[in-house]
C-alpha cells in the first residue's frame, strides 16, 4: 500500500514533536508500505526545525520518505501561526499534483490537528481514487473555543468548523486519538462505521535497543546526580510548558511541600509559559523546585531512569470529557516508574494499570497528600507499581500494534 501522510507539524526523534507519525510510517514501512510524509518546514513544536533553501526539500528519515514545504516562521498561537498554517494549505495544492505523478496513493490521511488539510487530502484521495483518510488530534474547532475563550461567531471558529463538517461527512475512515470524541462526531455527521481509536504509544526500539539511546546532556546529567547525593526525592515532569498543562498546580504543591526538603520537583521542557513559571518560583523563593530545558526524544529513557516519581498535570477543561492520549503518560509508565497525575478523565490509563495515583483535576490538597505518601513509600512497592505500568504499555500501547491496527481499519 503507498500512504500519503499530510501533518503539518509531522516531527521525527532528529527534530522533536509531533513523534507520532514517524514511529507509525517507521512501522508501516517494515511491514512493506511505502510511506511519503508532507510537513510543514516550521513547527512551534519542534525543538529543531528544517532549513530550507527551495520551496520543497526532500529527505529520507529512516527509510520514510519527508517532503518538507516552506512556511514562516511564528511564535505563540496569534495572526503569525494563522499565516503559518495557510501558507502549509496552498502549497498543499500547489505541490500535491507534482508529488503525487510519480506516486499514485492507496491513502491519503489527513492528520494536521487544525482540520483545513482535509480539502487538499480528498482533493488528491478523489483524484486517485484513493481512501481519504481524517486522523484526529484534537477536536477542532472545540479546541481553540474553549483553551482560547473564542466565540463560535469568531472567523477563525467559523472556518475551522466548516472544515470539520466537511470531513465527518466526507472520511471514508476515521482514526481517533481520543476513545470517546465520536460522541461529538456524530453529531456533525460522522458515521459510526468509519471510527477507529488508534491512541498514542511507545517505540519499543527506544527503550530496548541501545544503539537508538542516547545519553543525557551534561547540564542535565550533573543537575540530576547533586540532587540524589543530597538525598533528594526527584519528582519528575518532562514535557510541554504551555496553557493546558497546568503547570501553576506544581508551583503551588512545590510551595506546599516546602518544609519537607526531601522532595524536589523538577520540570523538563519549554513552552510558552516556562519564562512565567520561572519567574513565579523566582518571587516565591522556591529552592525545591528545579526547570531544565528539553532533551531529544532519543534522551527520555535516560532521563526519566533518574527520576524516582513522575507527575503529570492538566489544566481542567470540558475537552477531555471525550478522552486524552498523552505521550508522556506513555514514556513515564514504559520508564517503569511510580505515576501521580491530576485529571478528570475516561480512559485513565493510570488507574488501569495501578501503576500509580489519579487525583481529581485541580485538588491541589489530594496532590500534595499523595506525594507525601509516595515519597515515604518503600521502595519495593513504588518499584511494583512501576513494573505494573510497563508491563501494561508493553501488552497493547506499543507502535508495531498500533501501526497494523491502523492499516487494519483502511
């Protein structure tokens, strides 16, 4: 089968996020699919984006084939991205004929996030008499109405919703991150035949082959020994520094457990709102609480063997009434380690797995409580728990499964 993979933000373990669809066309590839990758040149998600000389740059990554296409650069989520995206969708249709002479797609998935790559993805599946295929991200335009408190009647919302009617009426298959977002699908004319819940997951050749691991930054690694030679509890965080992490939540446990100075939590990655967050534990003298800048995905494992527990926050929202796909939930428990996160939602892999605690969304008390009782359990039982998360990860949540159930559903 030739697969066309349209995702703007489309990263690879040599670039940063979004992972996901390398780790799919890397699979789909050994089971003897040809898989071609359309991204955007800059993503704010990227911790290294693509240096272009020419309107499109080819590239092999690992035996996928990446077609880069040029876009401006932009910070923050203001007109800068706006432009960013619309430049990615008319040189979609500019490109997409010339890609596609020399080859002719069995699918074309559309897996953007925002939903305006679904017209050029049927356009070209139409052409070819391919499958169109939507991947869902995130429920757009629903996203950016509630995270941004924009109004149903903003332009923006207005377009992205006719792009998302467009699609539910029009996918001949639909891939979901998110196990419950058809409850709101159906209602903009989705199909309940077409609906396949393919979540995120783990690259067990990260994890097992050490050839693919890479070692810890210096900085990170010399951070990491003086805390444990102090005898310090390291609470982890590793991922995105934004809006919807809710990250306000372990400045608030870090100035609670203050008096308890064997807890030390300390943040990894960046995103909007590090520099605020720095700041705030700046004012608030808050010597237990350390921020590092990213690592490369091939660094995690290392990483996150140094940690003794690892959190996970979100801000609460209406949106994750339809579910979460996570990927550092994903890490943390294939890391084997104790989990504590703060979220209302169904599929709770956490509680699932017992590989951890799940408090409600925002009960900073709760938080704080199970992290006392964490940080005094012995080690044996937070090893158990550690082992019970991975364990679970390994049985259903890794990408040669989740690959083959993606084909599966074509």
């Amino acid at each position: 089968m030739k697969i066309l993979l349209i995702n703007h933000y489309a990263g690879s373990i040599y670039h940063g996020m979004e992972f996901r669809p390398y780790y799919l066309s890397k699979e789909w590839v050994k089971m003897g699919h040809e898989v071609v990758i359309v991204a955007a040149s800059f993503s704010h998600l990227r911790q290294k984006n693509v240096d272009m000389t020419t309107d499109v740059r080819e590239e092999n990554i690992d035996g996928v084939r990446y077609l880069w296409l040029k876009t401006p650069e932009y910070n923050g989520n203001g007109l800068g991205r706006i432009r960013n995206m619309l430049a990615f969708i008319r040189k979609l249709y500019v490109h997409l004929p010339k890609i596609t002479a020399d080859f002719i797609p069995d699918a074309v998935i559309a897996s953007s996030t925002y939903p305006l790559d679904s017209y050029p993805a049927k356009w070209i599946a139409k052409k070819h008499g391919a499958k169109f295929v939507f991947e869902l991200h995130d429920l757009w335009p629903m996203s950016p109405q509630v995270l941004g408190n924009m109004s149903k009647w903003h332009p923006f919302i207005i377009t992205m919703q006719m792009a998302e009617d467009y699609w539910c009426r029009n996918a001949d298959v639909v891939i979901s991150l998110l196990p419950d977002a058809y409850k709101h699908l159906v209602t903009r004319g989705m199909k309940m035949d077409k609906y396949t819940v393919v979540p995120n997951g783990v690259s067990i050749d990260e994890w097992q082959d050490e050839t693919e691991k890479e070692e810890l930054p210096e900085l990170h690694r010399d951070a990491l020994f003086k805390l444990k030679k102090s005898g310090k509890t390291i609470v982890g965080y590793v991922g995105g520094h934004g809006v919807s992490n809710g990250l306000d939540m372990l400045i608030d446990a870090a100035a609670r457990t203050s008096d308890f100075s064997k807890i030390q939590l300390v943040l990894v990655g960046k995103g909007p709102e590090k520099a605020r967050l720095e700041e705030t534990t700046k004012r608030l003298n808050l010597s237990n609480i350390t921020f590092l800048p990213p690592v490369l995905k091939k660094a995690v494992p290392a990483l996150l063997k140094q940690m003794d527990i690892l959190v996970c926050t979100v801000k609460e929202t209406p949106l994750y009434q339809y579910g979460m796909s996570l990927n550092k939930i994903f890490d943390y428990m294939m890391a084997g380690k104790p989990v504590l996160w703060s979220a209302n939602v169904s599929n709770d892999l956490v509680a699932d797995s017992h590989c951890g605690f799940t408090v409600p969304c925002g009960d900073i008390t709760s938080f704080c409580n199970k992290l006392y009782e964490m940080s005094n359990m012995q080690k044996e039982l937070l090893d158990a728990m550690g082992i019970r998360g991975k364990e679970y990860i390994l049985k259903q949540y890794t990408y040669p499964k989740l690959a083959r159930k993606f084909i599966d559903a074509l």
